[in-house]
C-alpha cells in the first residue's frame, strides 16, 4: 500500500513539479546517471560532489534559482536522488525539485 502511495506522490510530483523547471529558462537540470558518481549539469558531465561548486562557480547560479534534480535507471534512485539533493542544499540552493525513476506496478526496483 506504501508504495503505491510513493509511486502516486512521485507522479503528482512529475506532473507539478517537471513542467516547473523543463519549461523555465532560468532553471538548472542535474541528472544523476546511474554510477551516482557522475552527473550531467545543462549537459555537462561532471562529478556529482563537484555540483555545488560548479552551479556557484561556473554557471553563477543564484541561490534561489530553481534547480531540478532527476535520476538514470531504478537502483537506488531515490538515494542517489536525494543525495544529490542534500549535496546542492548544502552549497546554498532553496529550490530543489527531486524527480526519481518510477517502477512499473509491483516491481520494487531489485534486478531479479
């Protein structure tokens, strides 16, 4: 029951949260691939611990800006996910939205 619940909060979120930041021109896309070690910012790939610096640094990203944080593949998405998350909070950012992969309907993620 939980997780049917999780997977419908994650698809109000997609659906709320996903056009906020895909269609906002100010906004910052980070994609954590699967290893969870290296992330693609605005399509430039780099390490996922560097993120921080790199939208403080590099992209001059303001504190309020939003920031959307999606997820390759199913293993551990909402780990890696929020990881991410926490890691861009910790640089200074208020606006983060966290979009992990959605499993088909009994499916909890595990390769089997």
């Amino acid at each position: 029951m939980g997780s049917i619940r999780m997977r419908w909060s994650a698809l109000l979120v997609m659906g709320i949260g996903l056009p906020a930041f895909a269609g906002d021109s100010d906004s910052v896309d980070v994609r954590v691939l699967i290893d969870g070690q290296q992330c693609v910012v605005n399509h430039q790939s780099i390490r996922c611990d560097d993120v921080g610096g790199y939208l403080r640094g590099t992209l001059h990203t303001k504190p309020d800006q939003l920031i959307g944080v999606s997820v390759d593949g199913t293993a551990h998405s909402q780990e890696r996910g929020h990881r991410i998350a926490r890691l861009i909070r910790r640089a200074g950012y208020i606006h983060i939205i966290t979009v992990g992969f959605i499993t088909e309907p009994g499916d909890d993620g595990r390769r089997r």
